[in-house]
C-alpha cells in the first residue's frame, strides 16, 4: 500500500459527513430534531460516533443540544439572513478589488459556471456549484482570514440558497447571469464593473431569501 493512499474515514468523520450534508439541505426556514438512534440506524453506525458528529455540528452553530430532547436543527431567522448578506458583501466587494488589482483573472469562473448550468434542475447541487463560484473569488484574493470566514458559513449559505432557488421563479437563471456579469467584469479587469456586478448579485440575492419574511409594514422592514 502507498504511503500517500488517503486513509479510510473514521466513524465519527462518516457520521459527521452524512449528518453536515443532511442538515445542509434542511430548508433554512425549517427545524428538526434529530435522533441519535435514527441517524446510528440510517449511517449503520453506533450511537458514539454519532454523538461525536452531532457536537462537532454544535459548534459550528448548525446544531444545538436541547436538555432531555437531543439535537435540534434551528431555523435560520431574518435576522441570520441580513448579518449573512452583510458579511458577504463587505468581503466580497474587497475580493473581486483584490483580483482585479492583483492581475489573477485566470481562476476557473467560466468553467464553474458551465458547471453551474448543468444543475439547473438540481437545487442543491446548484447552490454547491454556487457557493464555489464565490469562494474561488475569495481564494483569489488571497486573504487566509476572510477565506475561513467565508468558509465557516458555507452551511448556513447552502441551506438559505437551497430555499431561495426552489421558490423564486426562475431565480437560478437570474443567478447565472448575474454571476456571468461579475465573471465578465473580472476579465474586462474593471474593478468598479465587477463590485456594482457582486453588488447587483447580493441584493437580489437579499430580496429572495428575505420573500417568506415581508410584510406589508409601513417603514418596509423585516417584520
């Protein structure tokens, strides 16, 4: 055997992989509790390493342990939505800056993007291909702390992306094209092209996840 031959997945690392994508393609609007029992009986694992993977789920915010009722996946609020936007926006708008200056516009957009439109009937392997398209931006730029940051929530991003394609009409097609304005902005190396680009993508984007929290209010807030 090669000394370089990946060893196999530990029982707490199949757990904890079966279980992060299960929970990633809960609706972000949705909640659920989880069985220890159940999840040992559908991964064919025991109990421990389950239990193992459920408090690693914990501490990245996926998960919380709820006393004498076991684990619970919140749904995300309106609230998780705009911090998440927010966050975005700002490292974002910083990248697509730093790729632009930095000369790096060889970093893969199209080939993601002839991907992306693969998976049009596929919500979920939409918003994965989605999710690379941006953390390739961020890889780009260069910036180990904003990368990890922007990777911390790739979950909560595919949980929220997952719900906002399913329901908006015709809102995977918008994507691709307000992803191929930011990859075209990138290579023209018109870095005010590719923020208000990035910009124009993240506030549509806004206004998808925030649709099942509008309400009518006078001051147009989340309500």
């Amino acid at each position: 055997m090669s000394i370089f031959q990946k060893p196999p997945q530990t029982a707490p690392e199949t757990a904890y992989q079966w279980l992060r994508n299960e929970v990633s393609k809960l609706p972000w609007d949705q909640e659920a509790f989880l069985s220890e029992n159940a999840i040992a009986e559908a991964t064919g694992l025991s109990r421990t390493p389950v239990r193992e993977a459920l408090l690693r789920l914990e501490s990245t915010g996926l998960v919380r342990r709820m006393p004498h009722r076991g684990a619970y996946v919140p749904a995300l609020t309106s609230a998780d939505i705009e911090n998440m936007m927010e966050v975005r926006q700002v490292i974002e708008e910083w990248a697509v800056r730093k790729v632009v200056a930095s000369g790096f516009i060889g970093i893969g957009l199209d080939e993601i993007l002839v991907e992306q439109e693969q998976h049009l009937d596929d919500p979920i392997a939409f918003i994965e291909t989605d999710i690379r398209f941006h953390q390739s931006l961020l890889a780009a730029a260069g910036n180990q702390v904003f990368d990890e940051v922007y990777k911390a929530q790739r979950f909560k991003q595919l949980r929220m992306g997952v719900k906002a394609v399913r329901d908006g009409d015709g809102r995977s097609d918008h994507v691709l094209a307000e992803h191929r304005a930011i990859a075209d902005a990138i290579r023209r190396a018109d870095a005010e092209a590719a923020v208000a680009a990035i910009r124009t993508h993240l506030q549509s984007t806004l206004v998808a996840l925030r649709a099942p929290y509008l309400h009518t209010l006078p001051n147009g807030t989340l309500g």
